[in-house]
C-alpha cells in the first residue's frame, strides 16, 4: 500500500519515538489526488498538522511524484470524508464545490431581496 511507503519516509526522518508516538498507527486512503489520513484523536491531527505536515506532504509527493491533496481527518470525519471525497477527483471535488457555493449565492441573493422589501417604507391606508 502507499501509505506505508510514505511511512517508511516518514520513518527515516523522524525520532523512533516521534514516528511510533505520531505516525505508525495513521492509516489513509488514497485515491486519484486525495490522501486522506485517517488520525485517532485531534492531538494526533493536529501535531501532525503543526510539526508534521511539511514532512508528510514531501513524503506523498516523493512517492507518488506530484503533489496531492492531503487531509488529516479523526475517526468520525475520516469515514464520512473516505466516502465522500475519495472517488472524486480534485476536478470533481472542485465542481461540487463550485455548484454549492452558486446554491448559497443564490439563497443570499433571495434573502437580500427579502430584507430589501422589508426595509420598503409601508404606506398604509
């Protein structure tokens, strides 16, 4: 698998210690662009995140020879972002996006026309 290729890296780099403590019990999935790394708790995401993450994104890159997208996720976010996110290619990730915001763009929209009327001065008769 390649995750455990980039933790062979990861490996080499760090402290036995440090890998043991942050790195060897991650898992990830890997699919198209994405890496997402599955963390036990948010202590571990976020050192990880803050002392490790420059390391790590190296490490996908020098095994998979581009960069990718890499997410740090907790167990709970891990499985619904491993559903979600992984089948999709980045393009596709953006083009969801991309179709989200011009949904919330228009409920803005709508309620700015709304506010709009509200404000109208009411005459009344």
């Amino acid at each position: 698998m390649y995750w455990e290729e980039v933790k062979k890296i990861l490996a080499q780099e760090l402290s036995a210690h440090s890998f043991e403590r942050w790195i060897g019990s991650t898992t990830a999935v890997i699919d198209h662009d994405w890496v997402i790394v599955k963390c036990t708790d948010e202590q571990q995401r976020n050192m990880l995140q803050t002392k490790y993450g420059s390391l790590i994104i190296d490490a996908v890159q020098a095994i998979f020879g581009s960069s990718m997208t890499v997410v740090l996720a907790i167990e709970e976010e891990y499985e619904r972002l491993a559903k979600r996110y992984a089948p999709m290619s980045l393009r596709e990730y953006v083009l969801a996006l991309e179709q989200r915001m011009q949904q919330l763009e228009e409920r803005v929209q709508r309620c700015e026309q709304l506010i709009d009327q509200l404000q109208q001065p009411n005459i009344v008769h």
